[in-house]
C-alpha cells in the first residue's frame, strides 16, 4: 500500500549557531517545561524524554503534533515541508 502524509501545520526554526534565544523560546512553552537546550559550539543539545537529540548548523528544530521537539536535515525539510501564513 501507500500512503500520503496528513497535511499539517508545524512550528519549526532552522538552527543557524546563532539563534539559541530564538529556540529556546520555542520549546519553552512546551510541556514538560523542565526540557533542556544546550548549545555546544555550531553542535545543539535537546534533551527530551526519549534521550538527547542534536542538532547541526542549518537543521531545522521541529515542534511535532505531539509536542515533541526533534531535529530534521535542511533537505528532507524543504523536500516535505513549505511555508504557510
């Protein structure tokens, strides 16, 4: 069989070594609010329920339906994922 992934809306900032106020921001208003970022070098660090998740320079940091946070290569992002108003 196939299948189609459901059109839905996500919250997501691409990481560019520079911006860990800008993510920071985005998980905070999530839950559990006692998650964890940490920026080492261009290298960031998620920890989430399921262990540390890290990011490279350009990756995008997606906030997923559930309210988990994950990383996603600029090129899956692009190729599954456009922007809306």
């Amino acid at each position: 069989m196939k299948y189609r992934k459901k059109p839905v809306v996500i919250d997501a900032v691409k990481w560019t070594g520079n911006n860990f106020k800008q993510i920071k921001e985005l998980i905070a208003n999530s839950s559990p609010s006692n998650r964890t970022l940490q920026q080492k070098g261009d290298t960031l660090i998620i920890k989430t329920l399921e262990g540390d998740m890290t990011a490279s320079l350009n990756d995008y940091i997606i906030k997923g339906v559930q309210g988990e946070f994950y990383p996603c290569k600029p090129d899956i992002f692009e190729q599954t994922y456009e922007a809306v108003d």
